[in-house]
C-alpha cells in the first residue's frame, strides 16, 4: 500500500473531490481524517469507507475559523503522534461569467478570501506540526483559470493563480524541513458537476450569465481539450494518492496539470 499507516486530513471531504481523495487514501492504508460543513455528508463518507474496512474520522467546522483548524489538528496529533498528509479541496459556490468590468466587487474578491484564507489556515497549521518531524506533503488544489485570460472565471481564475502562488511559495520555506508541497490542477470533472455539488450551481449560473445552455457550455469546455474530455474523480484522486506517497518523493512547488490538456504547461 502506498500509504500504509500515513494520517492524513482532508479539508472539504464530504466534496465530490475530497470525498473520492479520502476513500482512495483509506484504500492505500491511510488512517484518514475529513473536515467539512456538513455533518450528514460527512457521515455517509465515513459509512462507505468503514464498509471496506478503512479508518476514517469526521470533523464539522468552518476551515476559515484558524482557531478551529488548529484545535482539530492538536487533539489529532496528541493522539496519533503526527500529521502526514494535509489536503486542502474545499469548494463553495461563486460568480463566473460575468465581465470583470460589470461585477460587483464583493462577488469578485468572494473565493479570492475564501480560498486563500482556508488555504492558509490548513496549510500553515499543518506545517507547523510538520516542521516539528521534518516530514510531510501538504496538496492544494486548483483549475486552469490559473492560467486562462477568457475574461469569463472571475475572481476564482485570480484566486487559481494565488493558490499556485502559495503552493510555491510554501515549498520554497518547507522545503528545508524535508515537506513537500504540490498543487493538482484538474478542470471542469464531469462526475463532480452533475452530482449536484457547488460546481453544478456555478456552471449553471455561468452558462446563463454568458447567454447559452448549460450543456453547450460544458460541451465545449470538454471539446477544448486536448484528449476531447475531461478527467474523472478517480483520476484526480490517483493522483493525490501518487503525490501523498514516498513514490513522489522529488516533487515539490510543482502543479500536476490534470486538465486532460485544457492548458499547457
């Protein structure tokens, strides 16, 4: 298993992402911890990964309350003795579509605080336990808005940009204590999209705000691609669990491009 005994946190895992990251790490031997806002979603994620004989704990509150982050973490590492692995894939709803030049300034800085903030609460508590043991992987997570100049993201293809930003940014200090920090890129997923999760409401809202259907929209999203689709939650999960393991030992400050080629580079 690659990450037999590792412990693991998971940020947003009751998420399509999350949710998918937290079983595939139970899988690979990981004692997996989720976080989330949601308590019921919370629970049928543990049930699942109990059904196939994982370890899973569940934690409810908000990863912007940096008290909260660091209280779960310390009883967390009082009790199992360190922190291995800190996934950060929360996701909340927000504007796209929209021109910059017309939207309302608090619909644009929205996911720049939201992501940024919760992204800097759990990486930076999980770094200070990890420093301590000089060993650790922290994962960001972000999408090809990083990249992209359609005019179309928002504020979320600026809050891509810092993500990838402070995966950087975090690699260069950590790197020193042996902890690595990558980020993974995946674009519009299919399954997360029609599950109903955050991401259908703003697809939706961004398809209407740009004048066409929501199937037309995410259509030619997946035919902009350079292998004419996108990638599945078990993709982008697989990778997590590539990314977490000794098997990626020499990777750090990097972004995996999981976009099935909605970007180069």
């Amino acid at each position: 298993m690659l990450l037999s005994n590792k412990i693991a946190v998971i940020y947003g895992g009751s998420g399509a992402i999350g949710s998918t990251v937290a079983k595939a790490f139970a899988h690979e031997g990981a004692k997996v911890f989720i976080v989330g806002r949601n308590r019921s979603r919370l629970e049928k994620i543990v049930a699942q990964i109990e059904s196939f004989g994982g370890y899973v704990e569940a934690a409810s509150f908000d990863t912007l309350d940096d008290d909260a982050v660091e209280n779960h973490l310390a009883d967390l590492v009082e009790r199992m003795g360190r922190i291995d692995i800190s996934f950060n894939c929360i996701g909340v709803y927000h504007v796209q579509g929209a021109p910059l030049a017309v939207m309302r300034l608090e619909d644009f800085t929205f996911p720049i605080s939201t992501y940024l903030t919760s992204n800097f609460n759990t990486s930076t508590a999980a770094a200070r336990y990890m420093v301590k043991a000089n060993s650790g992987v922290i994962l960001t997570i972000s999408t090809p808005g990083a990249l992209m100049s359609n005019g179309y993201a928002g504020g979320f293809g600026v809050t891509c940009a810092a993500i990838e930003g402070l995966t950087r940014q975090l690699a260069g200090e950590l790197g020193p204590s042996n902890i690595r920090v990558v980020c993974l890129r995946p674009d519009a997923i299919p399954e997360a999209v029609w599950a109903g999760s955050h991401s259908r409401e703003m697809f939706m809202n961004r398809a209407q705000l740009m004048g066409m259907s929501f199937e037309e929209l995410f259509q030619g999203m997946l035919n902009g691609t350079l292998l004419q689709r996108s990638p599945t939650l078990q993709e982008v999960a697989d990778t997590a669990v590539f990314l977490a393991s000794d098997k990626a030992s020499a990777l750090t400050a990097t972004v995996a491009n999981l976009s099935c080629g909605s970007v180069v580079g």
